[in-house]
C-alpha cells in the first residue's frame, strides 16, 4: 500500500483527485529541494484549510455553548484550535510520516515538530474541502480536534482563572518562573512553574514560554481543586 492510500486509509476518505492530497503532504522545503514548479507545496492548501477549521469550530461552539458571548467563543476558539491541538490530530493521524520534507528538514526532526504538522493538518483539510468533502472535513474536525471538550475547557485561559482565584481568597502572590529550556533554536521546549507564595502548585513544558505558563496554570487549578486554600 503506498504512502498516499495509508493515509487515505486513516481518515477514511478517498480522494477524487490525488494531487490535492500530495501537495497537502509536501513542504515547501521539499518543493524547493527538488524544484518543483511555483505552488507545489501545501502552503495555499494551509490558508484555505484555516479557513474550514475556524468554520467548523464556529459552528460547533456557536450551536453547543449557547449562553457564551462572541467574545467569549472567539477566545475559546482560539484556545481550543492551537497549533499543539493540530499537532496532536496530526500525529494521531500519522501525518508526519507521510509529510515529504528536504533531506535537511527531515534530519532535523521536521517531522516531528509542531509548526509542520499543524500546518499539514489544516492544508489536509484544505485539501479535503477542494475535493468536495465538506462532510468529512467535520467528521474529521469533530473525531481529532474538538475532542476532550470539558478537560480542554479547564485549560480555556487558565491563567487568568487561576489569577482570579488567588485574588479572591486573599491568599498571597502568583508567580511563573522559567526553571528548564531544551532543544535546538527551531525546536525550543520550555518548563515553566506556577508558584503560590514561593511554592511550586503546578508545572507545564512547551513549544512555547506562554503555552507552558498556561499549561503550569492548569496544573495549578487541578492541585488547589484536591488541596483548598
């Protein structure tokens, strides 16, 4: 089975035209390498595949979550349809094997890191959305990201909740702090901490010093959540 039908195969669609799945597949560091022509990789496919995840997310949260403001689902949409969130379906999907990537990306972990799988993610669904399946870019949308909602929601900016518990119970100063770094300049980690009057409460590593901030604030609402303040 080639590379092209596995795929197909894990997200249970054929293509009618396999060439948007290809492209869907292939960075531009490979188009460059082997100098295909103009608008051979998946970049365009990326912006049109934004475009039919942020509908699709749109509509899901507009019709579940009725009493929210439009402030308050564009900021969970922001929240919930993240780059780690799309690495992650990408990964569950297997994408990154199938990504064709320079020999000099792929040595370097391209394959493996968020920003190129994420990327892949939304140009599949681009790719999907040319072909005529709209409804089985939801099914898709719907299976491998708005997945986990009521564990993601306590995620939903938990900094600033757990701000407003700490401000609420009078109960000291919130700090984050750095405490490691990892990993070469295109594919930092970052582990930061949550700490409560100088004690760690919750600890989080990222692809990014915010996204690990949040992830410490999580960490720190599930800890006060079994010790009260």
């Amino acid at each position: 089975m080639d590379s092209l039908s596995k795929i197909e195969d894990t997200i249970g669609y054929k293509f009618q035209d396999k060439n948007l799945l290809e492209r869907a597949l292939t960075h531009s560091s490979y188009a460059n390498e082997h100098r295909l022509p103009h608008f051979s990789d998946n970049e365009r496919l990326e912006f049109l595949g934004d475009a039919v995840l942020e509908l699709i997310s749109s509509e899901f949260l507009y019709s579940n979550f009725p009493n929210l403001s439009e402030g308050d689902l564009s900021k969970m949409r922001a929240s919930l349809v993240c780059e780690p969130t799309l690495a992650g379906a990408a990964r569950q999907l297997s994408l990154g094997d199938h990504i064709r990537l320079s020999h000099g990306e792929y040595t370097n972990g391209g394959h493996k890191r968020d920003s190129i799988l994420s990327d892949a993610m939304e140009a599949l669904l681009g790719a999907m959305f040319l072909d005529g399946a709209i409804a089985d870019c939801k099914r898709l949308v719907q299976s491998y990201i708005l997945v986990d909602i009521e564990d993601r929601l306590l995620q939903f900016d938990s900094k600033t909740r757990l701000q407003e518990i700490v401000q609420a119970r009078h109960t000291g100063s919130l700090t984050y702090l750095q405490v490691a770094e990892s990993g070469p300049d295109h594919d930092k980690s970052f582990t930061m901490e949550a700490h409560l009057n100088g004690r760690c409460i919750g600890r989080g590593t990222a692809s990014s010093k915010k996204h690990a901030q949040q992830e410490a604030a999580y960490r720190g609402l599930l800890y006060l959540k079994e010790h009260p303040l």
